[in-house]
C-alpha cells in the first residue's frame, strides 16, 4: 500500500461472495491490522400498500403467497441481496428479487409501489418512514437504532430461525501488515477519542451508522466468523454477482 492507513468498505458479505466465485482479493486478515469505526444496520421497509405492520405479518404474508411478494436491492450479490436472502433462509419465506443498478433505483420503484419492499439503508430511507411514504417493520442490527427507537429488531420478532440475525455494514481504518503492536493500539486508542465525541457520535447515528466499540483483534475475529455465516447464506441461495 502507498499510504500508512486506508479505509475499508468492502463487507464480508461481498468478500464471501468473491470467495465463492473463486475470485481472490486483498483482505484485511491476515494480511493487514483493521481498526473498527462503525456499523451499518439496514432496515426492513414496505410499501403502504403491504397490508403486513408487523414483521410476523410480513412473514405470514410472504408464506402465503410465494415468489408473490418482490424486494428490490442495489444489484445481485449486494449487501441489499443478500440481507434479504438470509431473512428468507431463516424465516422459510420465498420472494422475488429484482435487482437494480443501484439502490437509489430500487428505492424509487418502491416508493412507486412497483416494488413491495426492500433491505436498505438507514440514511435514505429515514425521511420516507418518517412522511408515511414507507413503513419499517424492522431493523436488522443486534438492538434497536437511535433513528428508529420505535421500530423493533428482527430477533424481537420472535420468529422461528431470527433469534441471532444480524445484518450489518461494517467501516474501518486500516493499517498496512506489520504495523507495530504499540502503534496500532494507540491508532485504535486515538479513533475511539474521536468517535466518543458527542457531536460525532450524534453525526453517525443520524446518517445510520452505530458507533465502533470493539477492539482491532475483536473486528479480525468477527470478519471471519462474518464471511463463513454469508459464505452459508451465498451458497444456499445461488447468488451471484453480475
């Protein structure tokens, strides 16, 4: 790498997706140190019209009608894709994915009620909860979001098969292999400074990030044990990249 540090962006769900294809990529672990910044939860959003309120009446709904119900998603084999395939895996439910070169098109086409619903992100989604325009069921985090406090997480529903789901987004800096121990600690020490800053804090949470708690050496355990569960998930559903 040219520069000391970089920032990382690509999820471990795109990373076992490459995996899959035989595709072979640099990656953090082992090869460099990562030091975590953020996660990103998606939530479950329907159309209005979508008669389900809860994610039990989603579910119920789906199962009563396979293939009838259709989600959008930024493209096969995007972070949209296979957040929903691992809700369907888990729940049993079957539904049609249409994929579209980007995720502002499939928000579109779901505003436009073309769609029925979609795994998306907080930011974009935020402002049409909050006007009606959309309904979330769900979120796909481990605890409920600041953005959405009403809105309760899949595992709350109590569903057969989501007593563990997590969908998440993770960001990170990271640091070229070899990097000192000491001076990653204080890297991993001088980023949580900057991301305990209230205003900061504040900032990640509007644009739909949860604030990073972990240590460098918790984020490489959970990258691996991440890219085994959606190598699972990738490999039960089919998808691929386009």
């Amino acid at each position: 790498m040219n520069a000391a540090v970089q920032t990382l962006r690509l999820d471990a769900r795109q990373r076992a997706m490459l995996d899959e294809m035989g595709v072979k990529v640099w990656w953090p672990v082992p090869e460099a140190v990562e030091v975590p910044v953020a996660v990103a939860p998606a939530p479950v959003v329907v159309h209005p019209s979508v008669p389900a309120r809860t994610l039990a009446e989603l579910v119920a709904l789906a199962k009563s009608k396979p293939e009838g119900l259709s989600y959008g998603s930024a493209g096969n084999g995007s972070p949209q894709h296979l957040g929903a395939e691992m809700f369907k895996f888990a729940t049993g439910t079957a539904m049609t994915h249409v994929p579209y070169k980007g995720s502002a098109l499939a928000l579109t086409d779901l505003l436009g009620g073309q769609l029925q619903l979609m795994f998306t992100d907080i930011a974009p989604a935020l402002q049409h909860v909050r006007s009606g325009k959309l309904r979330a069921l769900a979120v796909t985090s481990k605890k409920r979001q600041p953005t959405f406090p009403d809105v309760p997480t899949v595992a709350e529903s109590r569903l057969p098969g989501t007593a563990d789901f997590e969908a998440v987004a993770w960001q990170s800096i990271v640091a070229p292999a070899g990097t000192p121990a000491p001076v990653v600690e204080r890297l991993s020490q001088e980023i949580a400074k900057v991301i305990a800053q209230p205003a900061l804090r504040q900032k990640l949470e509007n644009d739909g990030f949860e604030p990073g708690s972990s240590t460098p050496a918790q984020l490489a355990a959970y990258i691996r044990s991440e890219s085994e569960r959606w190598g699972q998930v990738i490999r039960a559903s089919g998808a691929t990249i386009d």
